[in-house]
C-alpha cells in the first residue's frame, strides 16, 4: 500500500505566518569570515532575539535583514515592511525631536500631512508628547531611546529590528525601558527582532531565543521560552529564569 506523503510543515508553522528567513547565510568581508552558515525564522507577531557577544556578526545580520549589505551565500526572505533602530543612536544634535524622527519619511517626500498625522499618534504612545521641540541634549538616556524607537516606528509597524536598544543606558532605565517596550509590542501587535548581548534580557523579553557562536558565526542553539508567555514580567528573578541563563552561560 502506498504511504501517505507527510504535510511539508508541521501544524505550527502552517498556522503561523512567516516573516523573515534567513537559509544558510554567508558573509565575509575580504578575508574576515563573518556568517558561516546562519538560518533562522521569524514568525508573525513573535519576540524573537539573537544573543551573542560582541563582534559575534549580529548586527551583520540586520544589515543583511534590512537590505543595507549584501551577503554571499544563501537565502533571504523579508514579508513586511522593516523599521530598523541601529546600534548607534542616530538623532541629529541640531535638530529637535518632531524634526529627527520625521527625517526619514521627509527624504522619502513623504507627504507632510501624513507624517504630521503619524506624530500627533505616536508621541504619547512613546511618552514624548509636549517634547517634540525638545532637542537631543535636553533628554534623557531613555528619552532619547524612545525618540529613536519613534523614528523607527514612522518607518514601518510592522518589523522592529532593534540593535542592542537599551545597550547605552543604566540598568534601572534599562529595566524601565524593557518594560515599556513589551507594553508597546502589545499595542501594536508587530514583530520584534532583537540583538543584545544581555542574558536576562533576552530571556525576560523574548518568545525565542537564537544563541549565536563567535565569528565565524553559527547559530548554536534555538530556546523556546515557554514560560510566563502571557506576563513575561514575571520571569523577572523567576527560578526558571535563572535556570534557563545557567543553560545559556554554558552554551555560550
Ligand atoms: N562593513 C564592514 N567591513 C569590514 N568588517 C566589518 C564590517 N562590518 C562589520 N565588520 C566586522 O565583522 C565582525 C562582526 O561585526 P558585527 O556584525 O558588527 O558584530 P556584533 O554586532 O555582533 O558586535 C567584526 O569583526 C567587525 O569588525
Ligand atoms: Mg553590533
């Protein structure tokens, strides 16, 4: 008797709508060998974050995720459009708030209209509201943090990759940041890709995590983390979390 094919993708994956992809990505540059060999996927509204140490080809790989470098081998799929938050924060000193943050739809001659319309939405969802003619000096480390997210967010909705997005600021800041970005991921429901170097934060934040080796890089392993999915601020010093950043120092 004949068998039955199996179906091509597990059940999840069917239901699930992918939203990047990378298969077996390469990237050297000249004789530096970055990305050996990277696959990873995304998923329609999931958290999902890329930990690893510095210099590991991280940020290589948003690069590549956003069009900006080429790569050498492999494949790689983007559904949706990107907004992408770069490691180094970008705000232009002689220009306030309303001004930086508007700067890419403005070279884009987005329609002045829309993106005034875009402003008044977004600068109380980010907690700016009455600073849009604040200049950059004039904020905080934080402030300046959510200044940038807006930028990123006038751009696209959809896809976030944030590049070590609270790598500058101090730890309480940063754990009032973490916070606040979970609470806009729930408001907007979009997709968030994350690199940071951060144990905790990648296992407070994400609902997958890809631990990535040191150049030339692989990925050395996918964690789901599957508890508190619904309240992750409770895996904050949870016995799971710690457990888990035990596996992941010995991955590392
Ligand atoms: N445009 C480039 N030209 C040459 N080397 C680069 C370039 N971009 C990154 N590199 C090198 O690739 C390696 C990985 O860099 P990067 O992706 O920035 O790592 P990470 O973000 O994990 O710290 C580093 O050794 C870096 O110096
Ligand atoms: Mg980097």
């Amino acid at each position: 008797m004949q068998r039955m094919p199996l179906p091509m993708n597990s059940s999840q994956a069917a239901n699930k709508s992918l939203v990047i992809k990378l298969n077996h990505v390469k990237k050297d540059f000249g004789e530096l060998k970055v990305l050996h060999d990277v696959s990873l996927e995304v998923y329609k509204g999931e958290f999902v974050t890329i930990l690893g140490s510095s210099g590991s080809g991280k940020s290589t790989i948003f690069n590549i995720i956003a069009g900006l470098i080429d790569y050498d081998e492999g494949e790689v799929t983007v559904n949706g459009s990107v907004g992408y938050m770069q490691q180094k924060d970008l705000l232009l000193p002689w220009k306030n708030v309303a001004d930086n943050v508007s700067l890419p739809l403005m070279l884009k001659k987005t329609d002045k209209k829309l993106i005034a319309e875009k402003l008044e939405a977004y600068l109380p969802l980010v907690g700016l509201k009455g600073y849009e003619e604040s200049f950059p000096f004039q904020l905080s480390g934080g402030m300046r943090q959510r200044a940038s997210f807006l930028r990123t967010l006038m751009t696209s909705e959809e896809i976030f990759l944030l590049d070590e997005a609270f790598g500058s600021l101090d730890s309480i800041t940063r754990r009032q940041m973490q916070k606040w970005l979970l609470d806009m991921k729930m408001k907007l429901n979009n997709t968030i890709l994350l690199i940071t170097h951060d144990i905790d934060e990648a296992i407070l934040l994400s609902d997958r995590i890809y631990v990535i080796s040191k150049i030339p890089a692989v990925i050395k392993r996918e964690i789901s983390v599957d508890f508190n999915r619904d309240n992750k601020l409770e895996r904050f010093l949870s016995p799971e979390s710690l457990k888990l950043k035990e596996e992941i120092l010995e991955i590392l």
